[in-house]
C-alpha cells in the first residue's frame, strides 16, 4: 500500500461529510488518515492538480486549488469543498485546526 497516496495499512476508511447547501460547501472527514500527514500532503500538492498550493493553517500543512483544501488534523483527513474562493474556504478550515487544537 502507498501511505503517500493516501492509503492505509486498515482495509476500512470511514467518511462523514457535512453538507452547507446556503454556504455552497461541503466538508468531509475521513479516518484513518495517512501515518505521516505532512509528507501525503507535500506529495499531493506536488503530484495531483495543476494549480494545486501547500498552505499553512497555523502550522498544519494543507494542499489548496481553487474550490478545495484538505488537511489532517487530530488522525482525520478533512476535505472542504465548496464554490467559493480560496479565502473564505481558507478561514473555515483555519477554524477547524483551531478548534481541534484547543479541544485536546
């Protein structure tokens, strides 16, 4: 199997995804994530969509396109999605790793 693609030694993912229709956006979670998150996402940014950034959420690398960022936090992949512009995606995941860092 190929951590930096994503994949993991379990053979079972679980994905929630929590749906802002009024927001066009989307977030999804997923675990387990990869063993070494900063390596899948400089390997993501580098490999996958033209265009694609790595950002930093306060110190937690994050592969950004337009209309997407995703990064892990807390041992969950977590995928914003939505049809607005990479600043306001930006802001809300900035909440999420700020949030789950101040939750433990």
């Amino acid at each position: 199997m190929n951590e930096l693609r994503g994949e993991t030694k379990l053979d079972t993912a679980i994905t929630v995804a929590v749906t802002f229709p009024k927001q066009g956006m989307f977030i999804s979670y997923t675990a387990p994530a990869p063993a070494d998150p900063a390596t899948y996402i400089q390997h993501a940014v580098k490999e996958y969509q033209p265009g694609a950034q790595l950002i930093s959420l306060n110190g937690v690398p994050a592969w950004a396109e337009p209309g997407m960022i995703q990064f892990i936090v807390g041992g969950v992949t977590v995928q914003l999605d939505g049809q607005t512009d990479l600043p306001s995606l930006q802001a809300v995941a900035q909440s999420i790793v700020d949030r789950a860092s101040n939750s433990g």
